[in-house]
C-alpha cells in the first residue's frame, strides 16, 4: 500500500512540472502575438499620422522649415505645446520633412515628402526587453496643391 503512494506523489510531480513547462509555451506565444499586435496598430498609427501631416501640407503654403508638419506628426497640432511627449515616443529627429520645389518648366512638380525613420517598438515580451528600431521608414509623399499665381 505505501508503495501505491509513493507512486503517485511522483506522478503528481510530474504532472506538476510538465504543466509548468506548458504554460511557458503558451504564455511565450501569447505574449508574442500581442506584440505582434501591438506593433502592427503603431506602425498603421504612425502610417495615418504621416498621411494627415502630409494632406494638410500640400493645402498649407510650405513654411521653408517643415516644422509644422512634424508638430502634426508628434503633438496632433502645428504648434509645438509647452510641454509634453511625441506620440508614441518620437521626437523629431524621428522625422523627416522634404519639400522639392517646382521648377519653371513644370509649376506641377511641387512635392512634399514626410518619413519616420528609426522608430523604435517596444515589446512588453520579457525576452524581447530591449527596443526593435524599425528597419523601413513609414514614407508617404505627394504633390503639392497646384497654385495659380496672378499675371501682371
């Protein structure tokens, strides 16, 4: 009788320690598809940022610095506030403004060009602590609102 025991106390043990081992499986997927997740809504957040930064910049006059059009990617506004963080951690080195001029041939050339570059994900997964710098920038580009100037 005490041999019938003994042998199941250790099955209880091993039923113990392979149900550990299960569930750091299914905890390590589950937390990885929430980072997934989790990466996917900010990349598709940033990409929508950019597109609404740019739309207001192709009907705005170009200020020559760009620097209105990064406010509306960090702050959701063209003033920079007195105090307070970039959405999702950008700062403005994180963007990049480019506007090409029209030239005299072709008035319709006039471009505007917004990129976040170096974004870094952050992971809540214990394994993946450190920051995932994004290796393609969100680009989004197009032309300027075509602009009828007045002849003497």
């Amino acid at each position: 009788m005490n041999r019938f025991i003994l042998l199941r106390r250790r099955e209880k043990g091993q039923s113990f320690i392979e149900s550990t081992f299960v569930m750091l499986a299914f905890f390590a997927l589950l937390f990885g598809v929430i980072d997934c997740g989790q990466m996917l809504v900010a990349h598709e957040a940033l990409v929508e940022r950019a597109r609404a930064a740019v739309r207001w910049g192709v009907v705005h006059p170009w200020d020559g610095t760009g620097e209105q059009i990064a406010n509306l990617i960090l702050y959701n506004q063209i003033t920079e506030p007195a105090a307070g963080e970039g959405f999702l951690g950008l700062t403005r080195d994180n963007i990049r403004v480019d506007h090409q001029p029209a030239s005299a041939n072709r008035p319709d050339d006039e471009m505007l060009s917004v990129a976040v570059v170096n974004y870094r994900y952050h992971f809540i997964s214990p394994w993946m602590a450190k920051a995932l710098v994004s290796p393609r920038p969100v680009m989004i580009s197009a032309p300027m609102a075509y602009r009828v100037t007045a002849r003497n």
